[in-house]
C-alpha cells in the first residue's frame, strides 16, 4: 500500500494532537506532510520531532525563526513557514492526499477552501469554514473532485448512517428527516436566571468532551449545535427545517437518520474525536483509533430532551440565518466570534452572547453570496458591528 500524505492544519489543538495520535497508531499508512500552529510553539516543536513533517508553518516570521533554530539543533529537517500563504500552500501542495482542516473559526477558511480548490480529500473539523461560506464552499467542491468528510461526531455519524449516494437529495434516499444531537453542555441542568453570572471556567468545563475553549463556550451557550444545524444543512443538502436538535446528555449517540418507512438509524460510540477522525482518515476502510470500546451495560440508559429555548437563544438565532441565508450565517459565525472572545476574556457576561449576536444580524442586510471576498468582507464589518456594540456597553 502506497503511503498517505497528510497536512494536519491545527495541528496544536484539541483535534490536532487526537489526529496526530491516531496517525502515529499506522504509520506504515500515513506520513506527514506539513502541521500547523498558531501558538503552543512548544507542543508544535514536539509534534515535528515525533512525526518529521517537511514543513512546520506558524503566525509569523519571528516565531519561525525560533522554531526553525530549535528544529536545527535537534537535527530536524523540518522547513519552518510562516503566515497566511504558506498555509494554503502546504493545504493544496501537489504531494498532499489528505488534509486535517482542524484551525478554530474563520482563520481557517482560505486554507481550507485552498485544500478544496487542489481536489483534496478534505477532513471538515473547522465548522465556521462552512458556515460562514455555504454554496460557495460545496460548489467548490463539487467543480474541483474534492472529498469531503465530516469530522464533527454529529455529522461523521450522519455520514455514516446515509446510504453513499444521498447526494441524489434526501427525499430520492428516503430520508424524513436528521436528529442531531447535544449534550446540552455544562449549563443544561441551570436555571436561565442563573446563566448570567457563569464564569469562562465553567463553561469550557464540559461534562463528555474535551475540546478548544472557543467550542466549549460554543457548546455551553448551545451556539456550537447551531453552527452544526447550518453544517448538516450544506453537508448533506437538506432544509433547516428538516434538522431537530434532541439533548442527549450521555453522548453516546452521535446522531440519527429517520428514513420514511419508520426506520431510525443512529451511530454510537465512546465520546472520543478519534473515532471519526479515523473513520474520515481511512474510509471507507476502518483502522484502529485507539477508542475503547463502547460498554452499553455501563451506559444503561440513553434519554432524550428537547432543547429550551429561553435558555440557549443561540439555537433559535443559527436557525433564523440558516432560513435567511446568503451572508446572514458569516455574520452570525462573527459575531458569535467576537462575543465569545470577550466573553473569555471577561469582558461580558454569558448572556451577552446571544444580545450580541441579535444585534449584529439586526444590523446588517442579508445579501446574497458573491464571492470569497464578499464573505471575508461581511465577516471583517459584522466584527466591526459587535465590537462596537462592546465599546458601547462598556
Ligand atoms: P483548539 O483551540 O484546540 O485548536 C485550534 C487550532 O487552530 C490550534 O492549532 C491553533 O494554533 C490554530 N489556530 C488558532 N487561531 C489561528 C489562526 N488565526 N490562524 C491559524 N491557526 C490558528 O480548537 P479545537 O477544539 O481543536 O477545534 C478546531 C476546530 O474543530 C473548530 O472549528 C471546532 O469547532 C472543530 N471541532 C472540534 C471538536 C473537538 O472535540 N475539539 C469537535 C468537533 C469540531
Ligand atoms: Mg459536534
């Protein structure tokens, strides 16, 4: 078997070092190709010690310099890169078969749609990519072969429990509608006049996953089941209204498939990221990705809730723009940026999220998508809306 050159973009986060973990488990199959950190310069000097990429690529040209001399002493090959550029070149060089697109919010979108544009085998973990784009991005991938596979556990499961051509559209396969589901996150159990008062600490500390602090405070204001609600939406072509959020708090299963003749098809397993990251890696083979197996008499039970509403306002609002669509979902995606960024760093409350996020939509007229720079450009002046609703309310 030939081997398989992955880039890993993100490689220091969350999804990063789970990829790089289930890459180390098969390395007479996958080599790797180029990774890329924002910052943990550290851990990203690691990751080339152990894995030996060709190429390292950081912010900017100060932090290659030092990684590019402690590479050097440690008798590492690895060519230090930096800036934008250098990572849509090491997402769509000639010699990569597989790209990780695993950077945190909307940074990630040109590399990704680089990895796309080269007819890459393209592992989604970078969700706002996606969101903020839409039709841009699934036209993208149909005119240039690109595969697409979802890393999302929502929607690596849904894959799963589609038949492989559902493309034709859902109604053609049968399907009535896509149950995705959500642990709820750190404040399902609260009372909504208690959100207010939450601190940083407790909403990245999620009860099933450990993940990046910008998706736990994504998954704890429920945020982060929005974008996935647009995700699923481009992904598998089906109407908003065709996608229903369930609570699930054990996270077990990962999503459903409801088909017309009263079938439910669900995919289970362990909450572990390197599930569907090995899944998307090998597919449609199956390798080892070091997850323990699922014990269903320790689980026991599953149960299933609604969402409330008046508690997490973010669901209803990632809804409202994926029925509006054009440019309305890139600008919730920045406003729902900015507000956690100030949210992390003290400046707002918790509920302030979500006034943030109405204000900036309320603010600027939908229009329909021309191109990236048109998406990059709503993104730049929604992130101007909602940082002056910050110095406002300061
Ligand atoms: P993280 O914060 O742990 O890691 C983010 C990575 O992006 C790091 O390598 C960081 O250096 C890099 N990065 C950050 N800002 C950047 C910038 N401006 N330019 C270039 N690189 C930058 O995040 P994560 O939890 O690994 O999540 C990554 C993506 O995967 C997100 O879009 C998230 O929604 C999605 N995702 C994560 C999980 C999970 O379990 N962690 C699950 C599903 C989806
Ligand atoms: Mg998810």
């Amino acid at each position: 078997m030939s081997v398989t050159w992955v880039t890993v973009l993100g490689a220091t986060g969350s999804i990063g070092v789970s990829t790089l973990d289930v890459i180390s488990r098969h390395t007479q199959r996958y080599a790797v190709f180029a990774l890329t950190g924002h910052s943990r310069m550290s851990v990203l000097k690691a990751q080339c010690l152990a894995h030996n990429p060709r190429y390292a690529v950081v912010a900017n040209a100060a932090q290659a310099l030092v990684l590019q001399t402690h590479l050097r002493e440690a008798r590492c090959l690895t060519e230090v890169l930096a800036g934008g550029d250098a990572l849509e070149q090491v997402a769509a060089a000639e010699s990569v078969d597989v790209v990780m697109a695993a950077i945190v919010g909307a940074a990630g979108l040109r590399p990704t749609l680089a990895a796309v544009r080269a007819g890459k085998r393209v592992l989604l973990a970078n969700k706002e990519a996606l969101v903020m784009s839409g039709a841009l991005f699934m036209q993208a991938v149909q005119k240039h072969g690109a595969v697409l596979l979802p890393i999302d556990s929502e929607h690596n499961a849904i894959f799963q429990c589609l038949p492989l051509d559902y493309a034709r559209g859902m109604a053609s396969v049968g399907v009535r509608r896509i149950l995705l589901t959500a642990s709820g996150g750190p404040f399902r159990d609260m009372q909504a006049g208690d959100l207010s008062s939450v601190t940083p600490e407790q909403a990245c500390a999620h009860p099933n996953w450990s993940m990046g602090q910008k998706i736990s405070v994504d998954s704890a204001s429920m945020m982060n089941k929005g974008l996935e609600l647009i995700e699923a939406s481009w992904l598998f072509n089906v109407r908003p209204s065709q996608i229903e959020v369930v609570i699930h708090p054990q996270s077990v299963v990962h999503s459903l498939v409801d088909y017309i003749d009263g079938s439910v098809i669900a995919q289970l397993g362990n909450p572990d990221m390197r599930t569907p990251i090995a899944h998307a890696l090998a597919w449609p083979e199956r390798v080892d990705s070091g997850v323990s197996p699922l014990d269903l008499l320790t689980v026991a039970r599953l149960d299933f809730r609604p969402p409330d509403p008046v508690m997490f306002p973010c669901l209803r609002l990632a809804r409202e723009a994926a029925e509006v669509g054009g440019t309305a979902c890139a600008v919730l995606n920045a406003a729902n940026e900015v507000a956690v960024e100030a949210f992390l760093g003290r400046r707002i409350g918790f509920t302030d999220i979500p006034v943030i996020i109405e204000h900036t939509l309320e603010s600027l007229v939908p229009e329909s998508v021309q191109d990236l720079d048109h998406i990059l450009l709503t993104d730049r002046l929604a992130r101007e809306h909602a940082l002056n609703w910050l110095t406002n309310h300061r």
